[in-house]
C-alpha cells in the first residue's frame, strides 16, 4: 500500500429526537503507532450528541511483510464506531 502522509478530522452532531434516550456513547478512542494516530470521542450535550475523529497518516509505504500488523491495528480502529 502506498499513500501520501495525510490528517482528517470529523466532527458530526447529532440530534437526539423527542421521545428517545442515549442510554450508552462509545468511550473515546486512542491509537498512536508507526502507521496512524486515531482518536474519537462522543459526548451528549443536552437532547444533542457530539462526536469528533482525527487521523494522521504517517506512513507512506506499507510492505506486505508489514501489512498483517497494519490490518489488526486498523480493526482495532474500526470498533471505534
């Protein structure tokens, strides 16, 4: 895999509609290795939901020796959503 070094932030609201209740938010998110960083967070303001992601892309060649390791981390990524 090869890609330029990139960064991407999300920030999403969300509302809640009337009636309904948030009974559970994912706890945040921190991945820091030699491939990305990741962090997400969610947080309820009152009837609204807030969530916020980043990512760094650090490396810019992955060889396919490396990419086992690459792919868990990415799952572990994904279980943030």
């Amino acid at each position: 895999m090869v890609w330029n070094n990139s960064y991407k932030k999300d920030e999403v609201e969300f509302n809640v509609p009337e009636g309904y209740e948030v009974y559970y938010l994912p706890e945040p998110v921190g991945i820091k290795n030699q491939y990305f960083e990741f962090r997400s967070s969610y947080r309820q303001e009152g009837e609204r939901i807030f969530y916020e992601g980043e990512l760094i892309r650090k490396a810019i060649r992955i060889t396919p020796e490396d990419y086992p390791v690459y792919k868990k981390l990415c799952e572990g990524e994904e279980k943030s959503f």
